[in-house]
C-alpha cells in the first residue's frame, strides 16, 4: 500500500532543548493510523513538527512525495488539516466557522467565499451532522458537538491526510463513539488518511489500524493494534501493571488495568 506520509529521522524540540529524538516512520494511504504513549513523550510536539509550527533541526517530512519544506502554507494547508484537543472559540457561527477551511483555495484578490466553497463546506457540515447548527454560534454548542463543527471545518479544507491532535479529550462517551465511529467511516468512504494522537489504549484499539507507541521522544514500537497493544510493550511504557485481551464482540485488542488491591502477584 502507498504511503501518504513518510517521517525519516526527525529531530525537533525548543529553544536547546530536544523533545524528538531521530523518529522515522510511515503512514499508509486511507488508514487510520493512532498514535499513543504517556503524558510528556513528544506526541503533540511531533505533531507541531510535521505542520511546522516547530522548526525541524534535521530529517525530512514527505507528503505524498513532496518535501513538506519545499510547500507554501497554502499549499501545505491544501495538504494537511489538522484538529486540536482545545480551540480558543472565534465569535462566529458554525458555517463561518467552517467556510475558514476554504481559505487555502482562496486566490489573492478573492475577499469572500464563493458558490462552490459554500457547496463544499455544507457537504462536509451534513457529513458531520453539524449543518443543523449552521447558523448556531459555536459558544452555543456542546463540547462534542463543537468537535465535530472544527472537523467539518478540517474536512472543507479537502486534505489529503487529517490531524486529530486526541479528538476524544473532554468527550463523553457517548460522543467519543459518536466522533470515532465518523471517523473510521470517512478513511472507508473517502479513502482519508488519519494520523491520529488518542489517549485511550482501548479507544486507539477498537478503532485504529495501526499504532506507533512512542516513549521519551522515540518510537517504542510499531504495527498493526494488535502487534501493539501487547501487555510487556505496554508495561514497560506506561509503567504499570496490565492485561490485554481480546474484545469478544469485535475481535480487538482491549486492555485492561490491574489495581494495587488487584494485584496479588
């Protein structure tokens, strides 16, 4: 399968300080692609790297087989679209909101969206279920429902890989679910690629394809979910004790946590 991202030997951090340390690796086209690995092991700022909001001191970033260096903003926004964990709210409705992931097609005397941005941006919007809100302001939202408005604004922007800085953060479980299952159904209908940083090793399980385990700004291990979430993996990362089974409805790697009181060994 051809990949839509290829990461070689990537060094980043701040100021002296180095947070990524020699990373490579791959991500195919039309997957769902997690990353895990605990609080302070580099996955936000790899993140930041590969959009460039932090400087990379060495290594390379290719997107589908262009030099990520060698792209304007514009033409990199075209590329990737990314959504964080937490967006300062601007005073806009949701389709304005939205109709912001059109400006890297905006040409440079074009001051207000035309036709064809509003068409592209209500596809996605109904895509989201978020096209009943259209005219809603995003403060009146709900968390989850705010979520799904700035992946409808993502999507409008037509990327070829998607960005989901832990999209589930904040959510509860019903809109963890709600938010997952969207996006597993548009890697399968529109052949999205999704790099994806998730928290939960049972969420990242149940929905990814494959995992990058990161650790101390490296990365641990790779592969599919189950290849991944293995509890010696998992252990020696995470630091605490275990057990990983398979879901018995979907087959999936699931895992699951062994108290102090539990733990008789």
């Amino acid at each position: 399968m051809a990949n839509i991202l290829s990461i070689q030997n990537i060094k980043s951090g701040y100021g002296d300080k180095t947070i990524i340390k020699d990373i490579s690796f791959k991500v195919e086209t039309g997957l769902l692609t997690g990353i895990i690995g605990p609080n302070a092991c580099g996955k936000t700022t790899l993140f930041r790297t590969i959009i460039g909001d932090i400087k990379l001191n060495s290594g390379s970033i290719i997107i589908d087989k262009t030099d990520i260096s060698k792209l304007s903003l514009k033409e990199r926004a075209s590329k990737i679209a990314i959504v964080t964990q937490g967006f300062d709210l601007p005073n806009l409705s949701v389709e304005e909101y939205v109709l912001l992931g059109r400006y890297p097609y905006n040409n440079r005397f074009q001051f207000f969206e035309n036709k064809d941005d509003y068409a592209i941006a209500h596809k996605y919007m109904q895509l989201t279920d978020t096209y009943k809100y259209k005219d809603k302001q995003l403060n009146e939202l709900s968390g989850g429902a705010q979520q799904l408005a700035s992946i409808a604004r993502a999507l409008t922007q037509e990327p070829e890989l998607l960005l989901l800085d832990e999209p589930t953060s904040h959510l509860d479980i019903t809109h963890q679910v709600q938010v997952l299952n969207l996006i597993r159904r548009l890697t399968k209908a529109m052949k999205l690629s999704v790099l994806m940083i998730i928290h939960d090793l049972n969420l990242a399980g149940e929905y990814c394809e494959n995992l990058i385990m990161m650790n101390e700004g490296k990365v641990h291990k790779m592969g599919t979910t189950e290849e991944v979430l293995n509890y010696k993996d998992i252990e020696q990362v995470y630091k605490t004790i275990v057990i990983t089974q398979k879901n018995p409805i979907s087959n999936k790697p699931a895992v699951f946590l062994v108290s102090e009181e539990g733990n008789t060994i």
